[in-house]
C-alpha cells in the first residue's frame, strides 16, 4: 500500500481508531481530502453449500461474512459504512482532516 500511495497518510487497524477506542477500520489510507477505508475479509464457504442449488443459503452465509452476522456485530460492508459515516460526523483523535474541503471517502 505504502508504495502504491508513498505520499498519503497510512495507518493500520490499531493506529485508526475512533474516538471510542474501537478500530475505524483495517486499513486507513488519505492523501488531501480523499480517503480510503479498507476492510480484509478471508472468507471460506463449505463445498456443501456451493453445491446447493438453491442460492438463499448461499446469500445468507455471505449476508453473515460480509455484512451483519447472527449476533448483529456489523461484518465488512456495514464497517465500511459505518467507518464512512463516522468520519462525516466526527473529528477522529488520529488523523488531522482537511477543514478547507470536505473529504471524498471511497470504500
């Protein structure tokens, strides 16, 4: 990433996090007014279930990896999201935002 991005600002899990104490999120990447949240999901799916023909179980399985799972924690897209709306809302402790502009968030 560091590479890719050598002159934006990087911080991982444990160096972005909310005013809270929580992680915003995996990966922080901001170069000006523009952001990028990243989530790392490493998700495995039972060769039963692939081989189901009916899809809902499918559907619900990755509903339970990539969005909210049985105990209603939020799962990759809905960090994402919330992580987007927490920095529209707040001044986080760990990174100084451009006041000038608002920020681009792309997740």
């Amino acid at each position: 990433m560091e590479r890719c991005f050598s002159s934006a600002i990087h911080l991982s899990g444990d160096d972005a996090k909310k005013n809270d104490g929580n992680e915003i999120c995996d990966y922080y990447i901001r170069y000006g007014n523009n952001v990028i949240l990243i989530e790392f999901k490493d998700v495995l799916l039972s060769a039963a279930l692939k081989d189901q023909s009916d899809n809902d179980p499918i559907y619900k399985e990755l509903d339970k990896k990539f969005y909210e799972n049985q105990k209603k924690d939020p799962k990759g897209i809905q960090q994402l999201y919330n992580a987007a709306s927490y920095l529209d809302d707040n001044n986080p402790e760990f990174d100084i935002l451009p006041t000038e502009n608002n920020i681009d968030v792309y997740r």
